[in-house]
C-alpha cells in the first residue's frame, strides 16, 4: 500500500508517516505528511471536524 502511494523512502524502502483521509466516494481529501505521533489523535479529530465530518456520540 505504501508503496502505491508513493510515500516509500527510496534506498530503505520505509514508509514515512503519513496520515490519509479518505471521503465517503473513496477519494482523498486531505493528506497530512507533518504527522506528530504524540498529538496524532487530537490532530485527526481536528482535521475531520475541518472537513465537516460529523460527530457521532
């Protein structure tokens, strides 16, 4: 999968962090490629409140 999106680091063949958001109809909406492990939640609610994703309780 890493490998069809193009976010493998060449000579090592890692991934780097990245974070897709994907919509309803299967297209990307948003890629964060500044991922911070340590916020990354609170990051990804942010960004699917931005992209009025709704909040279900």
């Amino acid at each position: 999968m890493a490998d069809a999106y193009g976010i493998l680091i060449p000579v090592v063949r890692k991934p780097k962090r990245r974070t897709f958001y994907v919509d309803l109809e299967g297209k990307i909406a948003f890629i964060d490629d500044e991922v911070d492990a340590g916020k990354a939640g609170d990051d990804v609610a942010a960004r699917l409140k931005h992209l009025g994703v709704a909040v279900r309780s």
